[in-house]
C-alpha cells in the first residue's frame, strides 16, 4: 500500500516525512498537482458500478486500489505547470484529478473539504469556545461603531488579518498590531476586520497534534512583542508539557473539524493561561522540529504509514 504526498518540489517539512516513510520502508509517491496535464497523467474509469483509477508521475504508476493514505502538504494550483494554463484548465484537472482521489477508501491527512473549512478563522474560534479553550474576546466586523464600542470595552486590543497577508510579489507582511480605543475605526467600513482582546504574554505556545499524538513547544517572548512571528527574541523553542485541560480540547477540537493533523498557536499570559489563537490546519513544523527534537515527522509518518482503525 502506497502513501500519496501532494506538495510542491521544494518542501523542507515534506523531506523529513519522506526520510521517516523510506526509513520505514514504506512505498510513496510524491506529486504536486501542478504538473497534471504535463508531466503527470491520470485516468479514471467508471463502468457497472466499479472504480479504477491510475496516476502516473515521476516514473512510478499509482493504482488507486494501492493507495494506503493522502498528505495533503502544500501542493501548487491544478494544471499552473501546463503548457497553456488556464483558469478553466485548472478547474478542469482540480475537478478530475480530486475527484478522482475521493473516489478511494484512502484516510486524508487534511481531508481538503475538512481542510477547506477549518481555515475559517471565524469558525475556529467558534469551535474553539465550544472544545473548551480559552479564547480572547473576538469581533469580525465592518461596522465602525461596533469596532469603537468592541475598542471602548476592551480597552487594549489587537487588529489581525482574518486569512493571513494579501498576496503579492515581492510578499507582504502583515503582522498583528496593537491599537488603542482613540483609534479611527472608519476604516473597517472598506473590508471586514478582526478585532481581538490584547493577551499580555509571556511566552508563545505552538502545539502539533498528529492524530492522537501531541506536541507541544514554547519560546519566551521578547518585551513587548505583539506576533511572534515577528520582532526580536533571543530565545528558542522548548518542549512543554501539555495540561490535561489542553490536551481534552485539542482532541475535541480536531474530532470536530475532522482533521488527522493541526497546528494551534497560543499566548501564554503571566498567569501560566494558554489562550487559543489559531488552528492551522497545514501548519509548518520543521523549525520546531530541529530546535526541540520532537519526533512530528516521525509522527506524520506513522500516521501515513498506519492501516486506517478497525
């Protein structure tokens, strides 16, 4: 049985799941959709009620019958490495192609409707109030009177990217900012905003959950740092622990977004609180990997490599 990873070719994180998988042993196949039609090419065949379905892709000729498990890891567009993409190019190999692939018995490791889903930034926190985390006071508007009255009550609060920095060439920063009550909220009119509650934190969380496995690391933060995606600190991450507490809602969590793999980010107040902030559910774990040595992508691996539970 055969394990499926969709990435693109340059993937650090992949790499180390396909060490683990070869050291095991175990048959893969790795494909980024970007090259069907082109260099890839697929066929599925529907007749009487039975399913076959083939791709072939760097030398090796996948049969969906032999397909053990799916990564869905960072794959490219559909079709953008064809001779003439096109839009329509592209939803037509999409359609195909992913089609093709729920036609299997296959487990996902995200599933892409699940995944689809679970990158709602919205719906995260909803899910999250109801998995048990503690969750900062949250607004999503374009409403500049509910903005100042959101500002007014909070007093300290923060303003994030609901999906994440605007595509762009070269790309785009987009860091969590903190603003205060006598802000112009005037602005929120022209697109929807997220507005948070300030978390005055001690440390930035990142925990992995890989199926029932979880992973969990923690870097001080430095003074005054808002995101910890950005700004100066001189320290690294660290193995934790995970609370009990944690541990009952990341798995309630995943149960009810239906995802095999997530990467939540907490703030750590001065209380030793972890408030959720995001789940994301194709979240990178290489860099923790190498600073904690925390087995993730032997974990990705085995999940992979598993026969799906009885």
């Amino acid at each position: 049985m055969t394990v499926l990873i969709l990435t693109a070719e340059e993937d650090v994180t992949a790499d180390l799941v396909v060490a683990e998988l070869h050291g095991r042993g175990t048959p893969l196949v790795r494909f980024d959709p970007a090259d069907l039609p082109g260099e890839a090419s697929m066929s599925a065949e529907y007749v009487s009620g039975d399913f076959r379905g083939h791709l072939s892709a760097g030398g090796r000729l996948l049969s969906m019958d032999g397909l053990r498990s799916i990564w869905v890891r960072r794959p490219g567009a559909s079709a953008a490495h064809a001779p003439s993409p096109s839009p329509w190019l592209t939803a037509e190999s999409e359609h195909a192609f992913f089609g093709m692939l729920y036609s299997t018995t296959a487990r996902w490791m995200n599933h892409p409707q699940a995944a689809a889903q679970a990158r709602l930034k919205p719906w995260q926190l909803r899910v999250a109030h109801q998995s048990g985390f503690a969750v900062p006071p949250t607004l999503v508007t374009t409403f500049p009177r509910i903005a100042r009255l959101f500002a007014a009550e909070h007093r300290d609060i923060v303003v994030k990217s609901i999906t994440g920095p605007p595509p762009g060439d070269p790309p785009v920063s987009l860091p969590t900012t903190r603003v205060g009550p006598g802000a112009d909220f005037e602005s929120v009119s022209a697109g929807p905003t997220l507005l948070q509650r300030y978390i005055s934190k001690r440390a930035d969380i990142r925990l992995t959950g890989v199926g029932h496995q979880l992973f969990a690391a923690r870097k001080v933060a430095g003074p005054g740092q808002v995101d910890g995606r950005y700004g100066e600190s001189d320290h690294t991450w660290e193995p934790v622990e995970v609370p009990d507490r944690i541990a009952r809602a990341v798995y309630g969590y995943l149960r009810v977004a239906h995802l095999a793999y997530g990467a939540f980010d907490f703030a750590e107040d001065t209380e030793g609180t972890w408030w959720f902030l995001e789940c994301n559910q194709g979240g990178q774990f290489g860099f923790v990997e190498l600073q904690t040595r925390q087995p993730i992508a032997g974990a990705v691996a085995g999940w992979l490599a598993s026969p799906p539970p009885v």
